[in-house]
C-alpha cells in the first residue's frame, strides 16, 4: 500500500513538472499572438485620419464653449441679489446643463485608432461631467452643522 501511494506521488510530480514546462510556451504563444495582432491592425487612411482630427478639434471647441456657457450662467446664479434672478438663472442653467449631455450624447465615439485622441476626448467628457456635478452641488441648499 505504501508503494502505491509513493507511485501516485511520483505519477502527480510528473504531472505538476509537465504542466510547469508548458505554461512559459502558452504565455509566450499568447504574447506572440498579441504581438501579431497588434502589429497587424488595419492600416486607416491618411485622409480619414485628417478628417476625424479635424472633426474632433471641432467637438472639443463645441466643449470648451459649452462649459465656458455654463461655468458664466453658473457664476451670474451663484452671485444674484434676488430670489426672481437667481431662479430665472438655475432654469436658464439648468437648460445648457441639458443641451451639454444632448450635444455629448450626440458626438461620436472616439475611434481607437487615434489614441492621444481618444484620450483627450473622454479626459474633455470627464472634465464636464464634473463640472456639471460641482454646478448641481453648488445650488444643493447647504446642510445644517450637527
């Protein structure tokens, strides 16, 4: 009986040191298919790329704008006199903040071919999206001291 259990041992190390000497191949197999892959990729021509550049250079400065609109309307809320102004103001605001996710949910998809553009286009969303955040958080009434 115990020669049966050392030849399951020995048979299960054989095995384990099997198993160990084909995952440096898989991983290399694997990283070797990546390489191809991504060497491989679908060449984009020249002038698409030209006008996909200029196409999102147009949608940053719609952004820019957009929350250059926002950030004034906001500011004209934040320092007006009276209840009447300050509401015809948030209505007013509240508008471009809808007009900014229309216009945003408008714009394409970055494409991944170009991925310092694809970059600068979600850094840009994200930078709206937190600004509108702050702008709803600064109307929040504040919260009394506990």
């Amino acid at each position: 009986m115990i020669r049966d259990v050392a030849s399951a041992n020995q048979l299960t190390q054989a095995s384990v040191m099997t198993c160990f000497r084909f995952i440096p191949l898989a991983l290399a197999l694997t990283a070797a298919g990546a390489l191809i892959a991504c060497s491989t990729a679908p060449a984009v021509p020249a002038d698409s790329v030209a006008s996909n550049s200029t196409a999102k250079a147009d949608d940053m400065a719609k952004m820019d704008a957009q929350m250059k609109t926002m950030h004034d309307i906001h500011h004209k809320m934040m320092a007006a006199k009276t209840p009447e102004e300050r509401s015809k103001l948030k209505a007013e605001h509240m508008q471009t903040m809808k007009d900014a996710m229309k216009m945003m949910d408008s714009m394409p998809s970055p494409d991944m071919a170009n991925m310092d553009a694809h970059h600068k286009m979600m850094a840009k969303r994200m930078e709206m999206m937190q600004s509108m955040m702050n702008m709803m958080m600064d109307q929040m009434p504040a919260e009394p001291a506990h």
